[in-house]
C-alpha cells in the first residue's frame, strides 16, 4: 500500500483542529462553493491548507466529492484540482465461480445500505448531516470530517558556518490529513468510503472492509481457508475489485492530457547502468497496464506553476491484485473521453439515452476518441484469502491509490519560510559528507 499508514490516536485532536485559526494569507477569497453550506466541507489543517468541496451521495456510487480546490499557507489562491471522484463498480467474486456481486451496481454504497454514523465511527470528528441518495428526504449523519495526524511530514538539518563556527538549522513538521469517510453495510461486509486530503497536497481514495466474512461452506482447500476448530469449515477465498472514477479540472481550466513515463536500461554510464525515462502522451482512449517503472499522469495544458511548468497530477498505485476473471478487469487504469452515459465501469444500465453498448470500460475506449475532457478510471484489486482473525468483527483491510501533485506549486506546499530560497537553488553539499 503506498497510502500513508496513518496512526490509530486521532481521537479528540479534530475538534481542536477543525477549530483551529486561519493562518493569514490562506483566506484569500475562495470561489463561490456551488453547493450548499451543508454539502460543502472547507476545513484548514494546522500548518495553514485548506481543502474546499462539495460532497453528497449517489444511491450506487455512495459518496462523491465534487469541486475540490486547494490553498496553502505559501500559495493562498485556491486552485481547483478535481471535478469530481467516487467509486465507479465493486466486484467481489468467490474464487468457487458459484458466487459473485457487483456491489456498486447491484446493490449500492447509498441509500438503505448507507450507515448512520454511531458508536466510534467518528470519534473526534465531526459527523455530517445529509441525504443517503435514495431521495428518501430524511438527514442523517452519514458523512465523518476529521483531521488526522499523517506523522512527520519533512525533516532537513542544514548545516553552515560563519565566523563563529557551525551553526545547524533544522526544519521539521508534523503533517495532517483532512479526512472524509462514509460506511456502507453490504449484507456482511462493511464497506468504509475514505478519502484523505493530505496538507502537501496528495489525495487518496481508499476502500476498508470490515463487517464479517460472508458464509460459505463449499470451499475446499484450493479455494478456501479452514476458520473455526480443525479443518471442518473452509471460508471461500474471494476478490474486492474495486473501480473509482476520476474527473481531474486543474486550476478549473479542464482539458488535460494524458501522459505515461516509462524508464528503461540505456547501456552503462562510467559507473553502473544508464537508464532513460520516456514520456508517451497518451491522446486517444485506452486501456493501460503497469510494467516495471511505469506511471501515469494527468496534466494540464494551460495552467503552470509559478516556475512556469505545467501543473499536474500522478497516479500512484501500491498493492493490487489484478482479477483476471472479467476482461474488464485487467486493464489497470482506463482513460476515457468524459461522457455522462458512462457512469460505472461495468454494470451501466441501459438508458434510453444512451448507446446500448456503454456497459464496462472497455466499451468506452474500443472507438479510441480523441480525448479533450479524459476522465481516468482506476482499478485495484484485493484477494481476500481468509484467515481465522478475520472473526469477527474482521480487522479492517484496506486497497486504493494516491493521486500526487507534480509541479502543482513551485515548492514543497509545507516549505518553511528558511527554506524559500532554496527553490532550483540546491545546497552545497554539507562539509564532511561523502567525498
Ligand atoms: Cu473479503
């Protein structure tokens, strides 16, 4: 998993986070939100960013975060990064064949199968009010807002001398998540919709299970694990394949391209292997996969850094387990023209709106449009190979991604102020290093 493992104490630090003062020069005017005060969450975290956007919940998709902008201490505009992301499909099939549910498009993250928030599910958070998507007009508090500490966030000891000898300066801080999190129950499981705005920048989308194992007693030992006394109950090993859909609109301008960076051996230097990085841009829709160094990043072709360089966004992918059982499974990341027909990456519904032939990802991408407005589908997978702690209630697993901010802002966004000089401007290296 590349998303940070975050430390378990956060209980009674967001109320006094989320209270926190606006550091100066992160108020600057923020666009007008498009949604109302209660579907909106702008929340600074300690070290002076602050996250701004729209939420609600869709019936299928749970929840969406829409309009989502950014603004730090050192860089106080607002600038918009999503349009929107959410969860695109959820396929949990039984490694047997006799058993499987598509629990996006079957049954739903929203309505009746979205929790109310109890007991410790917001803990030192702050529980939302709103609608669960089924247009059942009741509130309820479904959505939890806290901030999370993330751990160190930099360390730099700098080292100088002047006339009265060494001097050392250190730099460090301790980062934060804003974090947005919605539980599902599914029959057994127990789905949490999570999604972490880290102070730096980064985004991650992640889905936890917890709940119960769903029971199932036609495993054997190729396709189950004995839980329980001895080997009389074999639990069915089974995958969470999970989709989100990502709408990038950097700095609110839209119309990114799609790049991919591959790094290759290239003969030998004077020392060791030489290798090259590659940029491929990716201008038609497609379905792609990960080889070794390979990554994708969406970028904007109008809006640059104060340095002058394009803004943009990397996917970072961790730990994933590719379900080979559905063609459309395979492809690790799919991008695609935007196109409000494609809602789900498999399991869309026929619309008499909409082409019949719009059911999976792969459906979007076979005519290979041209993209002006892509959208990226992400996919990441779990095989869930049962284990007798998995009872009960099962400690929650975890899969998702990051999305990276590359060249977004000049700098570091947590850059202290001893350290603003030192943009393109590399220290001397300290004396008594390596030679
Ligand atoms: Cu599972």
């Amino acid at each position: 998993m590349t998303y940070r493992k975050i430390a378990a104490a956060t209980a009674l630090l967001t109320a006094a986070l989320l209270g926190a003062a606006v550091p100066s020069g992160a108020q600057a005017a923020a666009p007008a939100p498009s949604c109302s005060s209660s579907a909106t969450v702008k929340e600074t975290l300690p070290n002076g960013t602050t996250w701004q956007l729209c939420w609600r919940i869709h019936d299928k998709a749970g929840l969406i975060l829409e309009k989502v902008f950014v603004s730090t201490k050192r860089n106080p505009q607002p600038v918009q990064v999503l349009d929107s992301i959410r969860l695109a499909q959820l396929h949990v099939p039984y490694d047997t064949g006799d058993m499987e549910f598509d629990d996006l498009t079957d049954l739903g993250m929203g309505g009746s199968y979205l929790e109310t928030l109890a007991g410790e599910d917001c803990k030192g958070g702050s529980a939302r009010l709103g609608s669960d998507g089924s247009g059942e007009p009741k509130q309820r508090e479904v959505l939890c807002v806290s901030a999370e500490p993330s751990g160190l966030a930099y360390r730099g000891r700098e080292e100088t001398w002047d006339d009265n000898g060494e001097k050392s300066v250190l730099s460090s801080d301790q980062g934060h998540d804003l974090v947005l999190r919605t539980i599902s129950k599914l029959s057994w499981y127990e789905y949490v919709t999570e999604y972490r705005l880290h102070d730096d920048g980064q985004i991650s989308a992640r889905l936890g299970a917890t709940g119960d194992l769903a029971p199932d007693t036609e495993a054997d030992a190729a396709r189950g694990w004995p839980i329980g006394k001895d080997a009389n109950y074999y639990s069915t090993m089974h995958y969470h394949n999970a989709f989100w859909r990502v709408d990038f609109n950097i700095a609110g301008k839209g119309g990114e391209r799609v790049d991919q960076y591959d790094t290759t051996l290239d003969g030998r230097g004077e020392v060791t292997a030489k290798l090259k990085t590659a940029r491929t841009t990716i201008a038609k829709e497609g379905t792609f996969s990960k080889v070794n160094q390979r990554w994708w990043r969406v970028t904007s072709q109008s809006s640059r850094n104060t340095d002058g360089h394009l803004r943009s966004y990397e996917l970072v992918t961790g730990g994933d387990d590719r379900y080979e059982g559905h063609p459309e499974t395979k492809p690790d990341v799919t991008f695609s023209q935007k196109n409000p027909c494609e809602k789900y990456a498999s399991g869309n519904a026929s619309d008499p709106e909409c082409p019949p032939d719009r059911r999976t990802v792969l459906d979007f991408v076979k005519d290979k449009e041209k993209m002006t407005d892509p959208v990226m589908w992400v996919r990441v997978g779990f095989h869930h190979v049962p284990r007798d702690e998995d009872q009960s209630p099962m400690p929650m697993h975890w899969q998702g991604f990051d999305l990276v901010p590359r060249d977004f802002t000049a700098m570091n966004q947590l850059t202290p102020d001893e350290r603003t000089g030192q943009n393109g401007n590399p220290q001397p290296e300290p004396s008594g290093a390596r030679d």
